[in-house]
C-alpha cells in the first residue's frame, strides 16, 4: 500500500511537471485574450457611460482638425516642397494644369535660416514682443491696481478703458492711422499748435516701430488690465489688513502681497500676450505695410509677404516661414513651462 501511494505522487507529481512544462503558455494565452477582452470591454463601458460627452466633443475635435490639422499638415508637407505660383496645380479657364512641385527636403529650411532676413525679422519680432508685452504688463497692472480700490465713478472708468476692447481691431488701427498721418494727422496737427515740427510717425523707421508698439500696448491694456484685476480681487482683504496692522507700507504690501498672489494669474496672461504680440499680423501691416521700406517687418508679415505679394508667390517658401514660427513658439511654451515648474508653479 505504501508502495502504491508513493507511486500515486510520483505520477501525480509527473503530471504537475508536465501541466508546469506546458501550461504557462495556455495559461498566457489565456490570460492575454483576457486582458484584451478586458480592455475592449473597459473601451465599450466608457463609451457607453460617456457617451454624451463623447458626442459633444466629437464636432469641436473634428473641426479644429479641419481648420487647424489639416493646414498645419498641409503646411508642413509644403516646407518640404519647391511648391510657388508657377508650378502648383491650377486651372485656367476650362484647362487644367496639374502641379509639377517636387519633393526638395530641408532645402527651404536651410535656405531661410541661412538668409541674413530670416535673423534680421526674428530680432526685431523678438524687441517687438518684450516691449509690448512689458509695457502692457506693467500699464495694466498700474490701472488694475488703481480701479481695485473703492472711489466715485469707478464702474465709468473701468468702462472707459475697456472700450478700446470692444472696437474691432482694424477699425482701432485705421483710427490710429489717420491720427499718425504726417501731413493731416491730429497729433501733428497739436504739435504745430505749439510750435513744434511735424514728427514723421510713419516714414522713418524708428518712429513708425515705436508707433506700431504704441498702438499694440494700447489694444492689449484692456485685456492685461481685466485679467490682472480679476487676480487681484481674489487676494484676501485680511492680508492687507493684517500687514497694515504690522505696520507694511504700500510699497511693501504690494511687493508681498499683491505680486505673489497674482503669480500665477500674471504667468498666463504673460504666457498669452507673448503668443499674441509674436503673431499679431493686423497692427504691423494695416498700420505700415512692414515700412517704412521694411523696417517694421516682423515674421509674419514675411510669411504673409512670401505667399501673397511676392512674385511669383513662393508657397513653400511661406510655409516654411510658418513652421518656424510655430516651432519657436513651442520652443518658448516648453522653456516657459519648465521655468514655472522650478518656481512650484503648476501649468
């Protein structure tokens, strides 16, 4: 009997190696037709719970994918080509003629970054948008700071500066246009009045850039100046209170009060304005077409210069210009990120 149960384990023993030799890649196939039957079923669950969200973010998705993917790839492709007006497909009359661009890798790449212009707009694109974005900080951190406290008329003056907001950008470009013109303009025409000579605001390069920066700070203050006002509400009245008890002057109360409590309200609209101020097409060529010659061209304007006025329109040409654009500004998002991110900022 002894003999028969050691037997009995050894076989039964036999049977477990060879279940071991063999089962684990049953057991795996098992297992992975599990998981992937889990990871279908968690899918189907979570379209069918969500599904109301789903079906409300599928026509924003679909359509920034038609508006934004599809130039952005299109663009990219174009960077990659000879592509102009010459040589793309189009049609005249009933003939059509069908496009004979060829593929021509980093050409234009290298074409651009190797073109003394390329470095001339960047520089300028780059003072263009510190000064804007500086001087509209700091003017509408002033304003916010003023209308944040309690006076007579305080809704008429918030009112009064918001106004230049709600006017539609051109009509606010053309408005300062006309006041710039040298010969009729009302400012030259104040300045005669005291005997002081016409200032040429549009025909000589460095007052056409500080007019085109005039024009852009005064545009931008009502949304700097709404976005730093908001943070500033949000600052709890007992901080000041208690530092005005502990005896803190204003100067003080705002070094460490106001200014760390609108940190992170001021990196966003920062972060914003930069973005803004680096493409803002409207003001530099509705004011001075880039001149005085092209003295207040900044990279867009190029871009735009490249593809529509130039002859023959270069489009690849263009389209690399726009690529540049989009990739130093991911560069600077990602630097300004991580900058945040080691002040303990999240964003």
């Amino acid at each position: 009997m002894a003999a028969d149960t050691s037997r009995s384990v050894a076989k039964a023993a036999d049977g477990e190696t060879t279940l071991a030799g063999r089962g684990p890649s049953r057991t795996t196939a098992r297992s992975n037709r599990g998981n992937g039957g889990a990871g279908n079923r968690g899918l189907a669950r979570a379209l069918a719970t969500h599904w109301y969200a789903w079906a409300m973010t599928a026509p924003v998705v679909l359509v920034l994918g038609v508006i934004v993917g599809w130039p952005l790839v299109r663009g990219v492709y174009l960077s990659l080509t000879n592509a102009n007006e010459r040589n793309v497909a189009r049609t005249i009359g009933v003939r059509h003629i069908d496009a004979t661009y060829e593929f021509v890798g980093l050409d234009n790449y290298t074409a651009v970054l190797g073109d003394p212009v390329f470095w001339q707009r960047l520089v300028w694109t780059v003072v263009w948008t510190v000064a804007c974005v500086s001087i509209t900080f700091v003017l509408g951190l002033t304003l916010a700071t003023m209308l944040n406290r309690q006076f007579r008329g305080r809704a008429a003056y918030r009112m009064a500066l918001i106004l230049p907001w709600a006017v539609p950008g051109f009509v606010s470009v053309f408005a300062w246009r006309f006041l710039f013109n040298r010969d009729n303009g009302i400012l030259n025409k104040v300045l005669d009045g005291g005997g002081i000579a016409a200032v040429p605001w549009l025909d000589d390069p460095t007052w056409a850039k500080l007019s085109v920066v005039a024009v852009n700070v005064w545009l931008g203050i009502p949304f700097m100046m709404v976005a730093l006002l908001g943070g500033l509400q949000s600052i709890p009245g007992e901080l000041y209170e208690a530092a005005e008890m502990d005896g803190a002057g204003p100067w003080q109360r705002f070094r460490h009060i106001t200014l760390p409590g609108l940190r992170a309200v001021s990196m966003t609209v920062i972060l914003l304005s930069t973005i803004w101020t680096f493409n803002m097409f409207p003001v530099i060529f509705l004011l001075t077409r880039g001149g005085p010659g092209d003295s207040t061209e900044i990279l867009v304007t190029q871009a735009f210069r490249e593809a529509f006025i130039a002859s023959p329109r270069d489009f690849a040409g263009s389209a690399t210009w726009g690529v540049l654009i989009l990739a130093l500004l991911m560069i600077f998002a990602l630097v300004y990120r991580r900058s945040l991110r080691k002040q303990g900022e999240v964003w």
